[in-house]
C-alpha cells in the first residue's frame, strides 16, 4: 500500500492493486479518500459549492426515504396512480419537496425541473403525511416558524411541469427525479432506487448526485492485512454517488444512515475493461425482460455469477428505474472530459 499526503482537507489517498499477481498491465486500482467534503479540491471544480449543496439534499432525502417506508405512509391507500398509471407515494413528493426548498434558499435563481405538482396531494389529503416527513429531514434555516403546509407546497411546485418556461438558449437549472424505481421502492430492502440530482449549465450537465439507500457495498477483493480497515469502514447499506465534469466519478456510504463513529472513504469508480460482450454483466430496468433485447437473440442471461458458461451473460436485474441506469452512463461519459 503506497500513503500518500494530500492536503489538510483530504487526509489520506490509499492506492489498492486488487490483482497484484496478474501480468497484464491493465491493472485494476481502488482510489480511496477519506474526507468530510468532497474528494477533489475546490479548485478543480468549477461548481464545488453547488455539488456539495447536492450531495447534502441527496443525502437527506435518502434519509426521508426510509423514514416514510418505515411508516404507516407508505401503506395501503398512502400510494396514488398518476394518469400515466405510474405509482407515486408520499416519499416521491417528499424528496421533491425537501430537494426544492434546501436548493432555493442556497441557489434561488437556478430554477428546478422535477416530476410532480401538488394537486394530486390536496384531493387526496396527504399535504399532512408530505410536510412531516419533510420537517423531519429538512436544516434548521428556515428562520423561526416551523414549515407549513403552503411551504411545502410551493416547494413541490417551484419543480412542477408548469414552473418553469425555457427559451431557444440553453439554460442553466436543477434536474430532479425523486424516486427513480418507485415500484422498488415500495417492494422494499430487497429491490432498488436512486434519487437522483444533476446541475445542466447553459445546455450541458456539469454534475450529478445519485443516492441508493438500498445498496449493498462491494467490497474490494483482496486479502492482504492492511485492507481490514478499509473493510469494516465499507461495510453496510446505502451508498451515494457524486460526479463532476473532468474529476472523476465517486461513490461512499450514505452519511444519513451510518453509525456517526464509522469513517467514511470516497471510492472513485471505474469501468471494467471488458472486450468481449459474453464477459460483461448486464443490468436492465426492472420493466424489462432479457428477451425483450436484441442480444437476446445472441446469448442466453443467468442471474447466476457463478455458473455462467460460454454463450451466456450474467443479468444484474437489480434497477428499478431508468434514470439510475442511464444517468450513471452520463456521468462516467462528462467526468472524464
């Protein structure tokens, strides 16, 4: 393990070779940073302030998510149909919410385009259920009077469909997607979903946020000793992953549902370099089955790692939604350029 000082910000960047005794040159590395911020400096970022603001909502909302699915407002008769017959619960519209009031007290003229109004709530009497939870998990910065439900309200509008009118430049403005999977959502701990947030400046996506409360972390593969802290640091559920244009993609443990003593580690994330389609693993929106792609007609998929054989590719059906899968595209595309 080679140490390397970084700054007084950053206090440690571990380089792991995980496969030490492979002769091929292209070795895989881990790139881990333990830090209270961010895992780049701020000069290297452009927009720092912005992505940290995003990692601090992402973050919270996370939270707000397990708190509805751990209480009675995810139940029978708190889950709504819209009129394209997709679900929509009291957490989808208290992500929305909580995301739009946090951005609009540090960022009050980039406006936000979400998926939800507040109409549906009002004829069904969840403007309760939606304002608890978001009192909840929201700072302390809004002065002295609590939230009220025209708060709340509002604040799901501002990302409504109607809020926001763009013109033929391109503009500057948030990206919101409460529940990318709300059908994982409401399936619970043992199926995914993303909230996700992005930053598009004059046309362009220049960061992204994504946080998994159900993600269960890899753990790097290796034996030797000196990776035994890193291990019980990593260990657990729920992870949150940050990108910025030309500083990499990074991913750690989501801060909101961690034991507060536990020391948190930036990873930075990687493509595997695999040449041959058979050699890859597949992961596919929940909606979707195998059959339904093109190279169904090719290779056979299994769900089995360990018993995949010479035509077949491994299927990771573990994606609920779509914006998860393609956002993580877009992201590992903008952070390398």
């Amino acid at each position: 393990m080679v140490l390397l000082q970084y700054t007084r910000h950053f206090s440690t960047l571990r380089f792991f070779c995980l496969h030490p005794s492979s002769p091929t040159p292209l070795r895989r590395r881990s790139f881990t940073v333990r830090s209270t911020s961010l895992p780049f400096p701020k000069h290297k970022a452009t927009y720092h302030r912005e992505l940290e603001a995003a990692v601090d909502v992402v973050d919270r909302a996370c939270r707000l998510c397990i708190d509805v699915k751990k209480s009675p407002f995810s139940g029978e008769g708190r889950v709504l149909d819209k009129n394209d017959q997709t679900p929509v619960t009291v957490a989808d519209f208290g992500v929305q919410a909580l995301v739009s009031l946090e951005l609009s007290k540090l960022f009050p003229s980039i406006p936000l385009v979400a998926e939800e109004d507040s109409a549906i709530l009002l004829s069904n009497n969840l403007v309760d259920s939606v304002a608890s939870a978001v009192a909840d998990n929201a700072t302390s910065g809004f002065g002295d009077e609590p939230l009220t439900h025209s708060d709340v309200l509002e604040a799901i509008d501002r990302g409504g469909k109607d809020a926001v009118v763009f013109c033929t430049k391109p503009a500057t403005y948030w990206v919101l997607d409460p529940i990318d999977g709300t059908r994982g959502f409401l399936r619970g701990s043992e199926a995914l979903y993303v909230v996700g947030l992005a930053l598009v400046v004059e046309g362009e996506i220049v960061l992204g946020v994504m946080g998994c409360p159900n993600w269960l972390e890899d753990k790097p593969c290796t034996s030797t000793t000196s990776m035994q802290e890193y291990e019980g640091n990593q260990a657990g559920s729920g992870i949150i992953m940050v990108s910025h244009v030309g500083c990499g993609t990074w991913t750690k443990k989501l801060s909101s549902i961690q034991d507060t003593k536990t020391l948190d580690y930036w990873t930075r994330c990687s493509v595997d370099r695999c040449c041959l389609v058979h050699k890859a693993s597949f992961c596919i929106p929940d909606s979707q089955t195998w059959e339904s792609l093109p190279l169904s007609a090719l290779f056979n998929a299994k769900n089995d790692a360990d018993n995949i054989g010479d035509e077949e590719i491994l299927l990771v059906p573990t994606c609920c939604g779509r914006f998860g899968v393609t956002h993580i595209n877009r992201i590992n595309q903008f952070a390398s350029t």
